[in-house]
C-alpha cells in the first residue's frame, strides 16, 4: 500500500465556538476534540504518521493535553502554523518525510470523521493523485442577490459539499502551496489551489461524510455530545454475604486467607457479585438472581470470576460493552489494600477491558454495623456501559 501520512491543522481560534481559547483542547463527552479527531484518523489502519499544526500560543496547552489523556501514538511532529490555514497546512506539509506519497490534510474541528471517509478519499489518491471528502447535497440550494432574495435555483444534482481529509500526492499539494505562495493567492481549502495550478480535483463521495461534522458552533458540540452520550448507561449494584467459619473467603476473584469466609450458593464473592449487578442493571437486563439463581445446582461453589465472564457475553449480545467500573468493598477485616491489584485485573480479564478501566477499593465501618462486628462483608460497584 502507498504509504500515506497526515498534516492535521489545529491552529486556528475557534472564535464561533463562544469559547476561551482553541476549541480543539475542549472536551466532548469527557474527551477533547484534539484527541477525538486524532483517533478517528488512526482509526482507518492507513496513516502512519501525524504532523500536527499548532499556534504558537498553544503548545503548553498541547503538553497539559498530553499530560491529561496521553500522548497519541501517531503523532510524530507538532510544528507551529502560520497567520492563515493555508499558511500553517503549508508549514505542515514540509514536515512530512519526503519519501510518503501521500498527505491527508485534515481539520482537528472535524472530530467524528469516520474510518469509511477518509479510506475513500485515500483510495482516490492513490488512483488519481486526490480525494477530497465530500458529501451530495440533499436540499434545494438556492442563489441570492445582496438584499437575500433568491434570483436562482441550482441544480443541486451537480453539488457538493467539501470536508477533510483531503488527500492527495505530497508532491503535488506542494507544488500547488508553492505557487500560490510565490502569487500571494489565498483560498479557503487545499483543493482550490490543486484545482488552481493542477486542474480538477477528485472527490470521494460518501453517504457517510454526513457524521463528519466541523464543530464550529455552540450548537455543534451540542450535537455531537447528544450522539455520543445516548450510547452510554451506568448501573449501580450491591451485594452483602454473612462471615462463616470453614468457608474460603473470595473476594474479587482473590482467595483471602481469614478465619472465616462468605456463605452462599456459589463462592460468595460479594465484589464480583455487586459489579455483575451493576453491569446487568446498566443493561436493562435485571440481576444476578434472575440469571444465575441460587436454587440452581449448576451454581453450587461455582467461581463468581466464570459467572463475570457470563455477564460480559450477555452484554456483548445484548450490544453492549463495559466501558470502566468502579467497586467498593466494605469490610472490618482482614486488611484488602495487598489483593486490590490482583482484584483489578481478575476484573478487567473476566470483562476483556483495560486494567485502567477498572478500579477496586475498600473501606470500614469503623466498627458500626454487621461489617464493623465483623459479622459479614459488602460490596457496591457502579458501572458505566457503551453501546456496540
């Protein structure tokens, strides 16, 4: 395949926004734009390398970004810009190794792009040396006079609408900056100077460039928050179980050495059993007791880390997927703090996540209640659930 790197411009000020500073550092449902577009160009399996565009003044709130969400694997270079887009795409461009063919030139404001989009526009460079993401206009595109009256109605069927990525042959974009450079031209994207000095540009067009939205407005991070954050659950869950001399005492898939352990049908781990209600209750898909009941014999001693690892493939078909969680366990004795390591990742295995998605602490009561006489444990758990 033809190797392909991406110039992704994120120098601009944002001022529609109604935000301080550049609205790429902000977040949308709890991730910043920046990083969201990053990973939705990563997330096509073509571009090996990033160079991003940054303003000058932005490079320490670049380096808190890294700091809070991590650095992208793909980005190589960060490189300042210029006093226009086309100025700081320029700059970009010239960071690019000169041995790759191909340059994807991407807005950072254009956070949901999906994989399809920019495979299509890559596709079309490779074939015709560019591919310019754009969409077909669906509604009557009318021309007006300059009192806003409309004097004329387009033929929409030979309209399009342009987005990022644009794609095209390093060599020729270039070429194309070069010149309008030398000529002092501006234009308000990559494609209007490759059409000025190269002639007609290729688009790959795609139904779904339509969730390729630019975050511009207020309005825009209102709607793309409300198609992200619809896909997300969260349920809590709770489980108690009575100490009992001769019993194992399991926690968290951990098998504890104490004087007494949980009583119950299966292994009794109050942990795993309160995060596997919060999962279900995430899903809609009732509690434990339902889908494993204690009448059962099938469940008699069985190991709660199996029955977790049920509960992720009833997620999976019901078209979810845990996306962190968090559990507390409440005990008097014995002292947990050495087992919370091995319990976050007895979790994280059972439920295929990260270890950093899952968190597992523990607490007493200070001697008050059942946990404090040391009569029993509990355990609660909040999960936060994605749709697949």
């Amino acid at each position: 395949m033809t190797r392909c790197w991406a110039v992704v411009v994120a120098a601009g000020r944002g001022e529609r926004s109604g935000l301080e500073g550049n609205k790429v550092f902000f977040p949308v449902a709890g991730r910043s734009v920046l990083s969201r577009s990053l990973d939705a160009l990563a997330a096509c399996g073509r571009i090996e390398g990033i160079v991003l565009v940054l303003a000058g003044r932005d490079f320490a709130a670049y380096e808190a970004l890294v700091r809070r969400e991590g650095a992208h694997p793909l980005v190589v270079r960060a490189v300042e810009g210029g006093d226009t887009r086309q100025q700081s795409a320029y700059n970009g461009l010239l960071a690019v190794p000169e041995d790759v063919k191909l340059v994807a030139i991407h807005d950072a404001a254009r956070a949901m792009t999906p994989p399809d989009v920019v495979l299509q526009a890559i596709g079309s460079a490779e074939r015709y040396g560019s591919g310019v993401a754009a969409t077909a206009v669906t509604d009557t595109v009318k021309r007006v006079d300059g009192a806003g009256r409309a004097v004329e109605t387009l033929n929409r069927e030979s309209l399009r609408t342009v987005q990022t990525p644009q794609v095209f042959w390093r060599s020729l974009v270039l070429s194309a900056h070069e010149r309008a450079r030398a000529e002092g031209f501006e234009a308000t994207d990559d494609a209007a100077l490759v059409e000025r000095y190269h002639g007609a540009v290729h688009l790959a067009v795609s139904d779904e460039g339509r969730k390729n939205v630019k975050l511009t407005t207020p309005a825009d991070f209102e709607e793309v928050e409300r198609l992200i954050l619809p896909n997300l659950r969260v349920g809590q869950g709770f489980d108690a179980h009575r100490l009992a001399p001769g019993r194992a005492l399991v926690l968290g898939g951990v098998t504890i050495e104490h004087e007494a352990g949980l009583d119950g049908h299966s292994d009794a781990d109050a942990a795993a059993h309160a995060l596997m209600d919060a999962l279900l209750g995430a899903a809609g898909l009732g509690d434990i007791g339902r889908h494993f009941p204690d009448g059962d014999e099938a469940y008699l001693g069985i190991s709660s880390m199996a029955l977790l690892a049920e509960v992720a493939g009833k997620l999976d078909r019901a078209g979810f997927r845990a996306v962190n969680c968090d559990v507390t366990i409440v005990a008097q004795r014995p002292k947990l703090a050495p087992y919370m390591d091995q319990m976050k990742r007895n979790f994280a295995r059972a439920l295929g996540m990260a270890e950093g998605a899952v968190n597992v602490k523990a607490t007493s009561t200070e001697r008050m209640g059942y946990e404090g006489r040391e009569e029993g444990i509990s355990a609660s758990a909040i999960a936060l659930i994605a749709a697949t």
